[in-house]
C-alpha cells in the first residue's frame, strides 16, 4: 500500500462519519448519503496518487459528493430512489443544494454526527440492523470488517446493512435528533447498540478468540463521541465508564498464548491506571449529574468496587452484593440476578451463593452456558465434585467460544484428571 493510499484510509477513518451525517442532513437519506460518500471516496482514491493529497481532505471529499449528487441529479438517479416529496425539492433547488452541501461540514457537525448515531439505532430496525449499521455509518468499519467480528459472511452482513437502509427508508424516518421524553427513549437504544458491541469484543460468544479487541475500540470510541455529544446524560457518562474500567482490565484478561484469564487470576498490574482514571472520572460525573441508582452507573460502580481493590482478596464484596441489589431493583434481569448470585457466594459463602442462584427462575437462563459454569465454581467451593463435575459438563456443551470452552475443560480436569 502506497503512503497516499495509507493517507485515504487514514483520512476515510477520521471524516467518513462527519462526511456521511454532513450528506444526510442535505438529502434526509442515510443510504443516498453514504453512496454519496463512498463516490466521494473512489474518486479520492483515482484523484489524489495524480494530483496530491488535498490541503482539507474533509472539504476535497465534501465538494466530490456535491458534484456526485448534483450530477446524479441530473440523470434523474437520485429522483428514482428518493421520496418523492424530497427529490421533488431537490430537483427544483439545485442550486441550493450545491450549495447547502457546500457548506454542511461547517454548520453544527456535532448535531448532524448525532442525528446519524439516532437514526442508525432506530427502534424500527432490530437489533442486529442497529448494531450493523451503527459500525457501518458511525463506527467507519467495512461489511467486510463487521461481518469478521460477528463470524458471519460478507454477504450475510451486507444484506443486513441493506435491509436496515431499506427499512428506515420505507418507514420514512426523519434524519433528527429527537426531543423531550422520545430522546430519553432513544438514548436508551443508542446506549444499549453500543453496550452490545462492547461486549460481543470484550467476551465474544463464539469464535476462537476471547475478545476482539477492535469491537472494544470502536464501542469506546462511540461512547467518547456520545459523552461530547451529550454531556448533560448521566447514562452516557456512566456507559463510557463501565466500558473505561472494564477494558483497563484488557491486557492482563489473556495469556501469552490468548488463553482467557479470569479477574481473580488477573496480574493487577498489567492493568491499564490511566483507562481505569478515566472510568471513574466518568463515573464521578455520571453520578455528580444524579444518574447514581441508573442501570449504567450501577453496573459501573461494581467494576470500581473491582477496580479499587489491589488484590482479589481485598474485594469489597458485600458493597457489591448492595450494588446488585439496588441494579436487580431497578433493571431486573436474569443476568443480574446471576451475577449477583456469584456476588452472594463470595460475600456469605457458597452455600448462600448457591440459594440465590436457585432463587433464579431455571427458564430464565435455559441454554445458557454461564448458569452451568456459577453452579459449578460454587459446589466445588462445596467439595461437591460430582455435581460440580456434571454441570461444568453442561456448561462446556454449552458454550460456543473455544478460549471459554479450554478454561471450562481446564477446571474440569482440575476436579477429575481422568478427563
């Protein structure tokens, strides 16, 4: 790769997401927007090894997606896949369009980088849709890259891409930010898109890896964008947080040969102090702004609790059994309720961990490989070894991640060599 592509894709990175969100506040298209966008880009990748790397990429870039969109215009592309209302004003105003597209990377680029972020977590597009075309449009990620991280085919991620364009296409939902009490409902689903790519890289659910670390960046990098994008949310502030502290925890989560490392096991001083700073500033304004009993700042002051500690043995277990309490009182979920059934257990004993695990509906974590591994760690601590030896046998039928499966079979063995 020559220094001038290395320089496009450099430049792709940073602008794509201003580039395309920029488009979409012209044309209130995010499809169009980013076929736009991509135009724009081969025409840099053609362009710039002849004439030079432009002074202002960002604007280079901006003024071939006008002269793209101007020229489909005029061949009438653009009217065939617009909404009829919009391309009817577009084709009377094509001047103005040139123009609006002239300066739209100079008016407000925080309010339209956002409106992209709301309009990709649409909660008209399922889960999978979100979370697509969240890496897709605001992450900066190739289908190619996102589909890799999910172990799916480009194909498969592709036709998501288009059908989540598609729906929010037929749905005719605006490019906005939303106000009042529809953008607190709307946060909650741009904050949980992000959640859920941190946590498919922090512990991936299948796959032979136990993380994959570039979803954990680009969670991160979202969740820094969202705290300058919305400072006055609590929420927002209490996600980058937990996010911060959890990843300050990264290098010392794997072996020398990836093998996964359990916290107690962590060498604490692999862990990263400036990210953990981070997190609990995060965390302190999160709580300064009221949001201290919310989902996102509870779970982010059980991994401080974690944090704080300079041995496992120090670990303030109780104060996190109050902070589960507090979390399955406010967002109860079966989840929840098994983390803190772990929580039990080395705060009042296994015997106690175990009660609370069985207090958990059986139906709530049917198939989960998780249930089987906590019953396990607690009736070891119980010196019932062939009970335990039964349900890590569950538990690794279970699961679908190898690093996961080898630390499941490394216990096993350690409670029945014949294996």
């Amino acid at each position: 790769m020559s220094d001038v592509h290395r320089t496009i894709e450099a430049v792709w990175k940073i602008e794509s997401t201003r580039l395309v969100a920029a488009i979409a506040r012209v044309t209130s298209d995010i499809g169009i927007a980013e076929e736009l966008a991509q135009d724009a880009l081969v025409t840099a990748i053609e362009r710039w090894p002849v004439d030079g790397v432009p002074d202002n990429p960002a604007s280079w870039l901006m003024t071939a997606a006008k002269r793209r969109a101007i020229d489909n215009l005029r061949h009438g592309q653009m009217l065939q896949q617009k909404h009829e209302e919009i391309a009817r004003e577009l084709h009377e105003q094509q001047q103005r369009l040139g123009e609006a597209m002239d300066h739209a990377l100079d008016q407000v680029i925080d309010d339209d980088v956002l409106r992209l972020i709301f309009t990709a977590c649409h909660p008209a597009l399922p889960m999978e849709g979100r979370v697509a075309l969240t890496l897709r449009l605001v992450g900066g990620l190739t289908t190619e890259e996102i589909a890799r991280a999910f172990l799916v085919s480009e194909k498969t991620m592709g036709q998501r891409i288009f059908r989540a364009k598609k729906t929010l296409s037929d749905a005719k939902v605006p490019f906005e930010t939303p106000r009042g009490e529809e953008l607190q409902r709307r946060v909650n689903s741009v904050l949980s898109v992000v959640y859920l790519i941190f946590n498919e890289g922090y512990t991936a659910t299948s796959g032979d890896e136990w993380m994959r670390a570039a979803l954990c960046d680009e969670a991160l990098r979202l969740g820094r964008m969202l705290v300058q994008l919305l400072p006055a949310e609590s929420e927002v502030h209490a996600l980058l947080a937990l996010m911060e502290l959890n990843a300050s925890r990264t290098a010392a989560r794997r072996g020398t040969d990836g093998e996964a490392i359990l916290l107690p096991d962590q060498n604490r001083s692999l862990w990263n102090r400036m990210q953990l700073q981070r997190g609990l500033s995060a965390l302190d304004r999160a709580q300064q702004l009221g949001g201290q009993s919310r989902p996102y700042a509870l779970q982010a002051a059980i991994a401080a609790c974690h944090m704080r500690s300079r041995t496992a043995g120090e670990t303030d277990w109780q104060s996190i059994v109050n902070l589960y309490d507090t979390l399955l009182q406010n967002a109860p979920s079966p989840i929840v309720a098994l983390n803190r059934a772990v929580a039990v257990g080395m705060a009042r004993g296994p015997a106690a961990g175990l009660a609370a695990l069985d207090s958990i509906p059986q139906s709530a974590l049917a198939g989960n490989h998780l249930l089987h591994s906590v019953r396990a760690d607690l009736l070891i601590k119980m010196n019932s070894y062939p009970d335990a030896r039964q349900e890590l046998q569950r538990a690794i039928a279970l699961t679908q991640n190898l690093r996961e499966k080898q630390l499941l079979d490394q216990r096993l063995k350690q409670i029945d060599p014949s294996v």
